[in-house]
C-alpha cells in the first residue's frame, strides 16, 4: 500500500479525496436513516392521535344525540300522557310504538328505544329491527336504590339482548322518566346503541393498517372494537402490566420482539369512556426498512459518482503534470519553452522552475479561467434566478399534482390542483384588478382547499349577477372575508355551517356580501371590531383582525370612503361583510 501511494501523485490525490469525502458521506448517511426512523415513528404517533381525536368527535356527537333524545322523549306531551293516563287504549299504544320507531329508525347507531312504565301500562319497545325476547341490562336500582337521585343518567357497559334474530350486543343509556308537573317517576327510559355500529366507526378509523381502537368503559372493560372475543375483558388482560391513562398520553415501547407495540390514549368526556389506539411496531419496521433501502440505494449510488468523479479529477489535475514531466525529460532548457512561476519544492515545483520561462503565457491562461469562472458564476446566479421564478414553483405543483394521479390519490391531487391555481392568481405577476369570474375562480380554489382540510365543515355557495361576470376589480378582497368567517364564525361551532357569497348590481355599483352562519359576534366584539376597521384607514396597527384591515385599507385607497367594508352580526345566527364598487373601476 505505502509503495502504491509513493509511486505516484495520482494516486495520494485520490486515495485522500476518496477518503475524505467517503467518511463524512457515510455518516451523514447513518444519521439521516436514524433521523429518518425517528421521524417516522413521531408522525405515525401523531396521525394515531389526530384518528383517535376524530374517532372521540364522532363518539361524543353519538352520546350527545342519544342524551338530547332522552330529554325529548321525556318531556315530549305524548310520553307524559302515555305513562300518566291509567286506561290502556290500543290506539294510542300503537301510536307511540310508531313514534318510538321512526325516532330510531333515523339513526343508524340506535338498536333500540325502550319506555318502561312503573304501572300496568304495557311496555313501549321499537320492532322495526328486532324484537327483544330478553334484555340483558343491567339495572343500577339493584345496587343502589337512590341512584337516580343523585345520578340524571345511566350509561352501562356491553350487554346483550336476546332477540328472535339471535343476540345483540349494545350499550345502553337509562334515565328515569319523571312528571313534569309533580316529578313522580312514572318509568325508565332506555335508549341502546347498536356495538356493531360502533365497533364499525372505529374499525374504519383511518389507523394504520396493522393497528387498530378499542373503546373501553369507566372501569377499562372493551365494550367495542377488536376481536369480538375480546369483548367484555379487561384492557389490562389483553395487555398485562399495562396503566390506562385517562389523560390523552402515549405509552411507547410496550412489549418485547415483535410484539413489541405504542398504545395511545384519548379520553370521552361526559360518559368517562376511553379509546385505545394500538400501533404494532412491525408497521414502524415496514417503513423503517423502505427509508433503510432508499438510504442503502442513495448512498451506493453517490459513493459510486463520487468515487468516478474523483478518479477523473484526479486524473484531468495530473494529466497535464505527467505530460510535463515527460516533456522535462527530452526539453532543450535552450529552446523557446513557456514559462511557470515557482510556489513549491515539490514535483510541481521542480517542473515549474525548469520552465519559468512560461511566465508569460501562464498569465494569459490565468486571465482565462478568471473569466470562465466570472461566466461561471453568473450563469449559476442566472439559474439560481431562474429556480424562485414563481414558474418554477407552478411547475412543481404540476409534477406534484400528476404524480397524485398516477398514484390514484385523487384528493392530494385535487388540493395540490387547488393550491396552484391559487398561488398563479395570488402572484398574477404584480397585477392588482382581475375579472369578478377570476375572483370567484381564487375563492373556490380557497374553499376547495379547506374543504379537503376540513371536511363536512362548511358549504360554500356563489350568487352573482351574470352582468358582473366581466367587470373588473381590486383582486384578493373575496378570499381573506370567506376565510374570517371559517375561522372565526364556521370552525367556532360543533354542528357544519355554511357561506354565502353574493355580487349584485344595483344603481351603477357592484355590491359583494360575504355572508356566514357562524356564532356570530355579541355588541361590545362587534363594537371593537368596527373601531378597529375605521383606526386601520389612519395608522397601522398589527393587532386584531389583520385580513379584514388589509381588506379596509385596500378598499379605500382604491375606491374612496364609500367602499369601505361593513360588519354586521348576531350572536348565534352569523356575521356579514358587505362593500361597494364602482362599476366604471378604480379610482388611484
């Protein structure tokens, strides 16, 4: 080796470029995987919690109903008349067995609607799915006989009813059913929630496709999800050693080899249910081992030009070197020889000082590469230049948007489709009037790309007066009012809202209203607001509403104080923004 590295400049050149660039790559290569790895488990835990806070929304929404239900059977005119009437009429038995079963026949989730009445009233029971031959609930009373005077509700665990169709694992709510005149219990109602649906809601979750959500009850028994023998059992059973965290927290690590796992935890107020995600870590590995051939495959692949690069750097550096060493062989020292100035002792000196007549000619090769490198260099500005031109940001959106496709992904493709569109407009190359059908165009785009974010949230509706459809205005006044009231009126509420915007000609103007059904705003934040809009045309201010100022300024500096932007509201019914626009354009 040390007589292979002696024998040649070449080949120490190489030997210690290669080395010096191999190492660094090589760890840069293990560090990368690791973080990867890291990476990779932090987002799977991430996306696990955001499934099992959605899979918690869609459960409380499930309780919630079952709850408001009951309230309204139980204050409902006929139930009261039913329970507290001693004659039996047929007629009206078999009205309210109608109405109990429409009730529940509109949802999906609820197995059953059961009245039970103290007396001798026959029992009130819905049949359009199964008929109950035994039910398997559990009664609260036999332990405690005054529950229900320290407790309004009941929730229970998994049970069974017996039904001519076979059993039927449910979970029931029970509440007692009270006069609303004297408060006399008169009966128990029980609402039961069909586990198949449930277990159904959760089993098409989202998880990983390895992992899966149990849903646990108070004393962390599985009341749904999983294997269907593994209801009824303790969590803990299935998972010895394991500590049920009501608090939202994530237990890492759990178990050893390969079924090693992460279980994470969500808690379902009101009812003091929890979910129970669980994450094999063979999912981990899957992905692991795609970043570790990525890696491997990167790697080869730079050590091999690397390697090839050096190897003919190398060579093109010492080349002209071995050239003129064969030359100082056979040169006449008398002849007209070019000339190289002197800067070492080494070989290249050597060389150099034999031919320091070069001199000469060594400057204007100099003044060469100078040059070639100035060009150099300002062709790569050109190109860094050319890389943040605003097309080359649509044209990565496209490549992004047809790989989506290809990939079958229609919705990242249609965000992505959405998200172009409206940075091309956004930029517009400086311009600042657009068409109306232009605008309306920026503001689908905007809500296509909400509503992939946040879907079944909110509709969007567009009404504008076709003789708009070409008139001109200030462009980006639409999108900020659509997104304050998404924000602000829409995502503030539990149930889904919607948007309204409207453009109308009326007497030589252009009227937009940006209307939602949102919470609305009470008097003093609406007060606070329309201060803050009128303070905005005077001095700047980068507290509150910014989009809405910008709106205001913009609208004023370009169409005069007519056009300013108006905010009416009312709590719990909505907000509208409203502003006019010359038809003839812009006013500067």
């Amino acid at each position: 080796m040390k007589r292979w590295l002696a024998g040649s400049l070449k080949h120490k050149l190489s030997f210690m470029l290669v080395c010096s660039l191999l190492i660094p790559l090589l760890l840069l290569g293990v560090v990368s995987y690791q973080l990867a790895s890291s990476v990779t488990e932090e987002k799977a835990k991430q996306s696990g919690m955001n499934t099992l806070r959605q899979i918690r929304t869609n459960l409380e929404f499930i309780v919630l109903d079952a709850e408001n239900m009951s309230v309204f059977l139980i204050g409902h005119s006929d139930t009261q008349k039913y329970l507290t009437r001693n004659d039996n009429d047929a007629n009206e038995y078999l009205k309210m067995i109608g109405f109990l079963t429409n009730l529940a026949f509109s949802k999906k989730y609820i197995s059953d609607i059961t009245i039970q009445p103290d007396g001798t009233r026959p029992t009130l029971s819905t049949f359009f799915n199964y008929t109950v031959t035994h039910s398997g609930a559990p009664d609260p009373l036999k332990t405690d006989s005054d529950y229900y005077a320290d407790h309004p509700k009941y929730w229970t665990s998994l049970y069974e009813n017996e039904t001519i169709n076979g059993p039927e694992r449910v979970i029931s709510l029970m509440r007692p059913v009270r006069n609303i005149n004297n408060f006399r219990t008169l009966g128990t109602l029980t609402i039961s929630l069909n586990e198949e649906v449930i277990s159904t809601y959760l089993k098409t979750s989202g998880l990983v496709s390895n992992g899966y959500v149990l849903l646990l009850d108070s004393d962390g028994v599985i009341i749904s999800g999983g294997e269907s023998k593994w209801l009824k059992h303790k969590a803990t059973d299935l998972f010895p050693g394991l500590t049920i965290s009501r608090d939202g927290s994530v237990v890492s690590g759990y178990g050893r080899g390969e079924d090693k796992k992460t279980i994470l935890f969500d808690q379902i107020p009101g009812v003091n249910w929890t979910l129970m995600g669980v994450i094999p870590y063979s999912e981990y590995k899957a992905q692991n081992r795609f970043v570790l051939s990525l890696t491997a495959i990167a790697l080869t692949i730079s050590i091999i030009l690397l390697v090839g690069l050096v190897l003919y750097l190398v060579h093109r550096v010492t080349r002209p070197l071995s050239r003129l060493s064969a030359v100082l062989k056979s040169a006449n020292p008398d002849g007209d020889m070019p000339r190289f100035p002197v800067t070492t002792t080494d070989e290249i000196g050597q060389l150099m000082h034999t031919y320091n007549k070069f001199s000469n000619r060594i400057a204007h090769l100099t003044e060469q590469v100078r040059e070639n490198e100035a060009r150099k260099k300002e062709a790569d500005m050109r190109a860094l230049q050319a890389q943040i031109n605003p097309h080359f940001l649509y044209n990565t959106l496209s490549s992004v948007h047809w790989m989506a496709l290809m990939n079958k992904d229609e919705r990242i493709a249609e965000m992505v489709g959405s998200l172009s569109d409206f940075l091309r407009f956004s930029l517009n190359s400086g311009e600042e009037f657009c068409a109306i059908s232009q605008e309306i165009a920026h503001a689908r785009h905007y809500a296509q790309i909400q509503a992939i974010r946040f879907p079944d949230q909110f509709e969007l509706h567009f009404i504008i007066h076709p003789a708009l459809d070409q008139q001109r205005m200030l462009k980006l006044l639409l999108q900020p009012l659509i997104e304050n009231a998404l924000i602000h009126g829409i995502q503030k509420q539990q149930q889904p809202g919607m948007i309204h915007v409207i453009a109308d000609y009326i007497d030589g103007y252009m009227k937009f209203t940006v209307e939602d059904t949102g919470i609305g705003m009470e008097k003093e934040t609406l007060k606070a607001l329309r201060e803050q809009l009128d303070s905005a045309l005077y001095r700047d201010d980068t507290s509150g509403s910014y989009g809405l100022k910008n709106v205001q300024r913009r609208l004023v500096l370009h169409y005069g104080l007519d056009s300013r932007l108006t905010i009416d509201s009312v709590p719990g019914q909505g907000t509208k923004a409203t502003f006019i626009i010359p038809v003839k354009g812009a006013r500067k």
